[in-house]
C-alpha cells in the first residue's frame, strides 16, 4: 500500500508509491553529455565573450580576463536581478512590489570543458567550495541583501542552457519563502525542544542506518524520510553549522562528500540530470542554535505534473531506504 510521508522540517508530505516502486534501471532519461567541438564562451580562450570577471583562480602572473585560469566567476550576462539601485519598496493597493534588486553570479567550475564535478580532480572540488564561500562573505557585506542561494543545474533537462559545468549564486533582498518556511519550523522546534531539529535527524538517521548513504569525518549523505523524488539525497555537516562556511579552514571533507555522492549517482543513475541547491541561514541571522545548512541534490528523474502543483505534494516511486541502499552499495 502507498504511503504517506510528512517531512519533519518543511511540514511537506509525500507519497511513497510503493506499488509503482522502480529500481535505478526503469528511470529512462537521457545522460549528460558532453559534445567536442563547437563554440564555448564558458571554455579558456573565449573570455572577451562574457562579462568581466568578478574573481577567479589563476598563476600571480596571470592577467584577469585572460586564459591560464582554473575557476572563474563572473555576472550573468542575462541576470535575473540588477545590481545597481535602490529597493524603493511601494504599495499598490493590497499589492507589494519593489525593484529587482540583487546579484546574479556564475561560478565556472573548471577551464576543461569535459569534466563535471563528479569527474574533475577532488582539489578543484574543494576550490569551487571555496568560490562559493568567498562570494557568499563578499555580498553579505551590501546591506540591501539579506540571502544568499548556491543552485547548480546539470544537464538540459535540469535546466542548464549551457553544457561546460558551472553553478550560480544569486543574491536577494528577501529571504526566499522555502528557506523562510524551513526556518521557522526549526525555530518552533528548538522553542519547544531546545534542540535543533537537523541536528535530532542527523542522530536519528546514524542510528537508524537505513538511509545513509555515504559519510566521512564531517558530513553525512541521507536519502530523506520524506524525499520529493527518487534517489534525492541531502548533505549534512554532522556537527552543528548554521551557516555555510570551512570548519578548521578546509571544505576537503565536503568535497569528498559531495564528489562521492555524484559519482554514485552517475554509477547507478547513468550520469542523470540535476540540481542542487544550498540551503543557509540568512545574511543577517549567521549564528543561531536551531538551523542548519545542507545541500539538497535531487536528479531529475520524474515529471512534474498537474497533482503536484495543485495540492502541493510529491509522488515518489522509489521509497529512500531502498534508494540508499543502491546509493550505498554503488562501486565508484
């Protein structure tokens, strides 16, 4: 019999659809490929095609701008928010509106055009980290922006328009309501436990075992209780972090974390489609004992159709204990 799940954090359900339940094999879709040849602005020598570079990795010698980088991160060239302006937040009648203010950045992972980050060196894992720590600490600094979202989409069918692997970072003057809804769940269950409701899952999960998939000294891979897809998989630091930053000054534990994950993926999925976003607490609120931050990484395996979007829940055919163990059990 199907089930229905309720995630603890977001109060969202789900149904588990038991009888529909599918292994790794019956998701038919087309894998991420990589095409040679062909004109990319994102690949070295083709710089003067896109916006001037706000930061990038490369030798001291080496001029912005230029080739000879290994990371770079520049505007969108067709942002979704301006960076220049006041917010002139207005009324218009019952209606709130305010200029589409905030900051709309690409984070191009590697200069080679072939790799992913399931397939480039764990370093140049660990620097895109890193990229999306600096960027983070240098926006919170502009006081019209209160959050900061991570969001990475691999592959067309996940809604990425260019192929060259890269992720974007947008920041925004309110606080997004999916991140707003997680918040303060969070801070009714510490108001009424006086712990924090990621921490209590994290132990729960560890103990339990059947949804792990993956963990190292810092961090652990779950497929949630209540996952809104098949084989979505979050990523928890195992000590309490409210806010996405390097413990000890080393993201290396979460770059082998997250690289593990979507190797695994790649394995049993045939390299899928996704995205992943991270999850953070707002710019103004860093320190506080009842959230924490994590990735969610949900391949894009399923449709998205009229149910969902009328009432709000998800259909999943794969219940995640059976997904972890697939996960868990993959050779990479």
């Amino acid at each position: 019999m199907p089930e229905l799940r309720k995630d603890p954090i977001s109060g969202r359900w789900v149904i588990i659809a038991v009888e529909r339940g599918k292994r790794p094999t019956d998701f038919a879709s087309l894998p991420v490929q990589r095409k040679k040849g062909g004109f990319c602005p994102f690949c070295q020598g083709n710089e003067y095609t896109t916006p001037p570079e706000i930061m990038a990795f490369r030798p001291p010698h080496s001029q912005p701008n230029s080739p000879d980088w290994t990371l770079r991160v520049m505007p969108n060239k067709f942002p979704a928010l301006q960076i220049y302006g006041g917010l002139d937040k207005s009324g218009e009648g019952m209606f709130d509106k305010m200029n589409g203010v905030g900051a709309h950045e690409v984070v191009v992972e590697t200069n080679d055009h072939q790799l992913s980050l399931s397939t480039m060196p764990l370093k140049a894992v660990e620097d895109v980290l890193w990229a999306y720590y600096i960027r983070l600490s240098d926006l919170k600094k502009d006081t019209r922006f209160k959050y900061g979202l991570i969001f990475k989409n691999e592959g067309e069918d996940a809604g990425a328009s260019l192929e060259h692997t890269h992720s974007q970072l947008i920041a925004l003057p309110i606080v997004p309501k999916l991140v707003k809804e997680e918040i303060d769940s969070a801070k009714q269950y510490y108001d009424f436990k006086e712990r924090c409701i990621f921490c209590d899952v994290i132990n729960q999960e560890m103990g339990d075992r059947r949804r792990v998939i993956y963990e190292n000294s810092g961090y652990v891979a779950i497929a949630p209780f209540a996952p809104r897809g098949p084989f979505e998989t979050w990523l928890i630091p195992k000590k309490h972090e409210p806010a996405f930053f390097p413990p000890e000054k080393s993201f290396g534990d979460l770059a082998d974390a997250l690289q593990t994950v979507l190797k695994k993926m790649d394995r049993i999925l045939d390299t899928p489609p996704y995205n992943f976003i991270i999850h953070t607490s707002p710019f103004k609120n860093e320190i506080n004992e009842y959230y924490h931050w994590h990735i969610e990484i949900m391949p894009k395996l399923i449709r998205i159709a009229g149910f969902e979007w009328g009432t709000g829940f998800y259909i999943n055919p794969t219940p995640p204990e059976e997904a972890a163990k697939f996960m868990r059990e993959a050779k990479i």
